[in-house]
C-alpha cells in the first residue's frame, strides 16, 4: 500500500513551545511539540516534525 502525503502542515512557533500539525491526503494527521529555540527557531520546527 502507498503511504499517504502530507497535503497540510500547519505550525504555532510560541514563546515556550513550538507545535506542528501535519494532515495527510487519507485524513490521517500527527501532531508534534518541541521546545522553542528564540535564537534559532528552524531548530524548534525541526524538532517538532520529527
């Protein structure tokens, strides 16, 4: 069976955590939380889709 693409992805980057949200093509979606990184916030990001 093929895996389903991510269609969305939407993201919060707060003060204290960073959040992503991710909706694939079936309905399916995950979430993901990481700390936030002020001086660097592509790190947060990073971290929080994995």
């Amino acid at each position: 069976m093929k895996d389903a693409r991510v269609q969305v992805m939407g993201i919060d980057a707060g003060g204290t955590m960073t959040d992503t949200f991710f909706v694939k093509e079936n309905g399916s979606f995950v979430v993901g939380k990481a700390q936030s990184n002020p001086e660097d916030e592509s790190l947060a990001i990073y971290n929080s889709s994995q």
